[in-house]
C-alpha cells in the first residue's frame, strides 16, 4: 500500500506543533488554514477541519 502523500500530511502536520490562535479562531496560521476551504470557511470559523484540508493540499502540491 502506498503511503506517501498520508506521510507528507503527517510530516507537514508536524511543522505545525505549536501553533496557537491569537485571539478566537484567528491567527497567522489559523488565516492561512481557513483560506483553503474558501468559500465554505470564513475568518473566525472553526479552523480544526481547514487545518485537515490545508495539510492534504499542501502535501499533495510537494508530490507533485
């Protein structure tokens, strides 16, 4: 079974250890995590699913 683009998601994810919200559901990161599921998500949205998305897409982009 092929692994990769779960691999780069979880090496991608690791990156991001750390990252806290700078007030409610926002933040420099948190913004970045939310724009990846536009038009769905807004600014100040739950971010935890955006974060899923993002990595999927960022790690799939590095695989291409």
């Amino acid at each position: 079974m092929n692994r990769t683009i779960a691999m780069a998601v979880v090496k991608g994810a690791k990156q991001n250890v750390g990252v806290l919200e700078q007030g409610v559901n926002a933040g420099k990161y948190i913004d970045t995590y939310q724009k990846s599921c536009v038009p769905v998500l807004s600014a100040g949205d739950p971010w935890c699913a955006a974060f899923v998305v993002y990595r999927f897409v960022s790690a799939a982009e590095v695989l291409r």
